[in-house]
C-alpha cells in the first residue's frame, strides 16, 4: 500500500529519491541505491541536490544516467574521477523538490505521505494515535502507531487492516486492531 521508502530529508519540502552507495568506474560514475518505486526514475532528471551530514546542500547537474545490474549509475557534471566522487557523493542523499516527485500507482502512497496521518478505528469510530513511522519488512509495510496514551503499536499495512486512507486528510482509518491497542500491549 505504501509506495518508495523515499524519506524527507532534513530540508523542507525535499524527498529523497535516491543514496549515493558506491564509486564505479574510472571516470567518475557513481551506483546509486533507488529510494523510489520507479526504476528509471533519474532517466528524467537534469538536477538533484546533495545532501550529506555536516555539509552543506549542493545542487547537482547529472551528465548522463545509465542501467547496471545493481541499479542507476549517475555521473555528474564537474565530477570526474573516482577519488572525487567517493570524497563529494558518497554518503550522500539525491533529492528533489517534493512537486517533483514521480506519481504513484493508484491505491500507493509515499511513506513522507502516511507519516503523522491520525489513525481512526473503523469499528469502535475512535482516534488511535498517529503514524510515526513506517518499518519496511520483507512481506508488507508495517505502521508504527503511537497510541494517545503512549508507547508503540504496530499495525500491518495490508488491506485486512487498513480500510482507507486519505492523505489530504491525513486520517487512516484501520479495523480490527483492538487488541493491539489493549492496554499494555503499546507500551
């Protein structure tokens, strides 16, 4: 149901769509780790911006993007070797504007999206808590729920739980989830 695991990053408004994980090649190229549902997702792009902790933002031009079997390789204008780009790229964020960011399939949602959405309980028409965060396991999205009394609950993002979500609301609404809200269960 959740679509990218893009993150916002610490920038307002910005979404990550991409980690810069590996130097390759001779010429400055680097493996980028997709943060996107979209696997041509940087095929598009002209510009990214940087983001590495403790330094400052740094807007990117990309010079060219190609396919590897690990995922995109990306080169950079004005990066040209691969001492250069472990020492500038690597550890980095590729972000873009959050109007910029690709659409989704129908019934998807990015995860800068679900999180802080209240959590409604269908069948006893009561608030829950709120979306912290969302925990990408291997079988399905899980949501972490802070109840309004504290703690932590976890509640699968598959349709035999949650019945909607509106996101210009910012309300999901869940059912069958009261004994995972009973009490000492969250804590």
């Amino acid at each position: 149901m959740t679509g990218s695991a893009a993150p916002k990053r610490d920038s307002p408004g910005r979404v990550a769509v991409g980690y810069v994980a590996r130097a390759k090649g001779v010429r400055g190229e680097v493996g980028i780790q997709l943060l996107s549902w979209d696997p041509e997702r940087f095929h598009g792009l002209r510009r990214v911006r940087l983001e590495r902790t403790g330094e400052p933002d740094r807007e990117l031009k990309i010079q060219h993007c190609r396919s590897d079997a690990r995922g995109p390789l990306i080169k950079f204008t004005g990066i040209d070797t691969p001492e250069a780009a472990r020492q500038q790229l690597v550890g980095g964020y590729l972000t873009v504007a959050g109007e910029d960011v690709a659409p989704l399939p129908e019934g998807a949602f990015y995860v800068f999206d679900v999180i802080g959405c209240e959590v409604w309980d269908q069948d006893l028409d009561v608030r829950r808590g709120v979306v912290l965060e969302v925990l990408a396991m291997p079988s399905t999205d899980v949501y972490a729920v802070r109840p309004d009394g504290g703690g932590e609950v976890l509640i699968p993002a598959v349709k035999n739980f949650v019945v909607s979500i509106d996101t210009e609301a910012q309300r999901i609404t869940v059912q069958g989830v009261a004994e995972l809200f009973k009490e000492g269960k969250g804590s």
